[in-house]
C-alpha cells in the first residue's frame, strides 16, 4: 500500500489524526483556496453515494482541483467484465488522487496495492469508512470540547455498520467507554469486541434502547439498518424499525448531549427530532466537506 493512502482509520497514528482535525478547522474557516490548482482527481464510486461523493467532490472544487470519474458503475468497462485492477491501472494515468467507494469488503486495499497514485477509501462494503470517521471525529470534537474520556452509545446496525467499525477504530485512542445497542442480528462483530478488550476499552452490549441508556451518554451514534446488507429480506423486516429515537426520549438527557447520525437516516430517527438543540446529524454532515479537504491535502503530502 501507498503510504500516502487511506484505506483504514489505523493508517492513522493519535497524532496524525490530530493534525487532520486541526487542518479541518483551518478549512472551516477558509474553504475557498487555490491548493489543487492543476490537480485532478479521480471519484470512482461503484456503488451509490450522496453525501460522501458530494462532500469529496465539493472539496476538491472548493480547493481548485479538477474532478474525473462516475458515480454509477453500469455507465462503465465494468458492466463490459473489466477487473478492478484494470480499471485503477487505467485511472491512475489520467488522476493525481483515486477515491473510491466499493461495495466488496477490502476493494479499497486492494486498489490501493495495484496503483501508483494514492486512494482514499471512500466505503468498503462493511468494512471501512476512514473519511466519514474523520468527519465524526471533528463533529465530537467541535460539540464536546475534547475527545477523551466520551460516553459514546451507538445504535442500530453494528453489524454491517462500517462508520461504527472506524469510529471504534480511532476512538481507541481518547479513552471512551462504548455502549452497544443493537438486536442479537446486528450486533457488534467479535473482532471489534476484541479489538476494545485488547486496548483496555470498557462497553457494554444492550439490546434494549432505554432512556438510562440514552441519559447516560455524552454522543448518540444512531445508524440506519441498511436493507442492502441483508440476503435475507425476512431477516430486515423483522430488525428495521426496532429501535426509533423520538423528541421526548430527549428530555432527561445531558445538556451535551449530540446526535449523530451518518446519514441517511429512515425510520430511526423521528423527524420531531430534528428542532431539538441536541440533533447534530446536519451540520455533522456539512463537516464533511472540512474534514474531506482535510484529507485529500493529507494524501497529496501538502502541508497546511
């Protein structure tokens, strides 16, 4: 792999992650620069994409950069039996940067093997989402004050959840105490039960959603069931709605208290949610664009 790449939340060191949350304040406050002027870069996204596409494709324009690619695969080679290898060896002739979203576990590692310009992991199935845990991390960052020592409660599919997966990842290092809420179906994988055991992180695994639950927690991490994951549809039926936050589940929680949300959201989340003070899920979306600049001047070795 590239070393400039990002292809997991653990490409990243405590203090490089630091160091991309202060370029992403920086940006904040100065989104509009000439950085990648004479830059192109490359968005291959093979499997759909709003915010994330949007977000990247807004940062790059943003610091005068030029933008190639498709955000819908059957316009491509693909659909003509192109392998993945041929198709990054192709684009890496035309871009300066790949980022790429794929619907395989570990397309991105792979891409970022077989080319010679730097990746940037976009979504990997349910694997890794590096550039959303970045956002996240800013988001925590800006509504708490610090990073360390945070009662983070997450909600719904931590299963196939790849935001969950990073954000775990890179929460690592700031001491937080994890609670796990999600039915025996979506729960959190083992790996990353062991994952916290080995670094001495303390959760605790729910299946009920209850207001203790949520009174007790400095940021709610709520995640959508994604119907895409699931051979079995009797299987989403049967877990999509179980877990729904409504405004007055909110009324004893801590005044600190934010939602997250990755986004987007369906039925987990009610929409008389979203005038309350504490619901974050939009601004932590338009964080995005920040901290995705962020890491594009990261990869390309630019210094801020």
């Amino acid at each position: 792999m590239k070393s400039e790449s990002l292809v997991s939340i653990t490409d990243y060191s405590k203090e490089e992650i630091l160091e991309v949350l202060e370029s992403a304040k920086h940006f904040e406050e100065n989104p509009n620069q000439k950085i990648l002027e004479g830059k192109v870069v490359a968005t291959l996204f093979f499997e759909p994409s709003t915010r994330t596409r949007l977000s990247f494709e807004t940062a790059v324009t943003r610091l005068g950069g030029r933008i190639i690619g498709f955000s819908d695969a059957s316009t491509t080679s693909s659909t003509k039996g192109e392998t993945l290898n041929d198709t990054i060896k192709m684009v890496s002739n035309y871009a300066d940067l790949i980022i790429m979203r794929h619907y395989l576990d570990g397309a991105a590692r792979y891409a970022s093997e077989v080319s010679d310009k730097p990746i940037i992991n976009a979504g990997d199935g349910a694997n890794q989402h590096p550039s959303q845990t970045m956002l996240d991390l800013y988001s925590i960052y800006k509504t708490q004050g610090t990073l360390e020592g945070l009662n983070i409660t997450m909600v719904g599919d931590l299963k196939y959840g790849r935001t969950v997966h990073s954000l775990i990842m890179a929460m690592s290092h700031f001491n937080p105490t994890f609670h796990f809420v999600a039915p025996d179906e979506l729960k959190i994988p083992d790996d990353y039960k062991k994952f916290c055991d080995s670094k001495g992180i303390k959760y605790y695994e729910h299946t009920e959603f209850s207001q203790e639950v949520i009174n007790n927690a400095d940021i709610l991490y709520m995640t959508r069931v994604q119907r895409e994951r699931f051979t079995d549809l009797m299987v989403y039926e049967k877990v999509k709605d179980v877990y729904v936050l409504k405004n007055s589940m909110l009324n004893d929680s801590k005044e600190n208290l934010r939602i997250l949300h990755p986004l987007p959201r369906v039925n987990e989340i009610a929409y008389d949610v979203d005038e309350n003070p504490k619901a974050y899920y939009f601004q932590q979306a338009k964080n995005g664009v920040y901290a995705r600049q962020a890491i594009i001047c990261k990869v390309l070795g630019i210094k801020i």
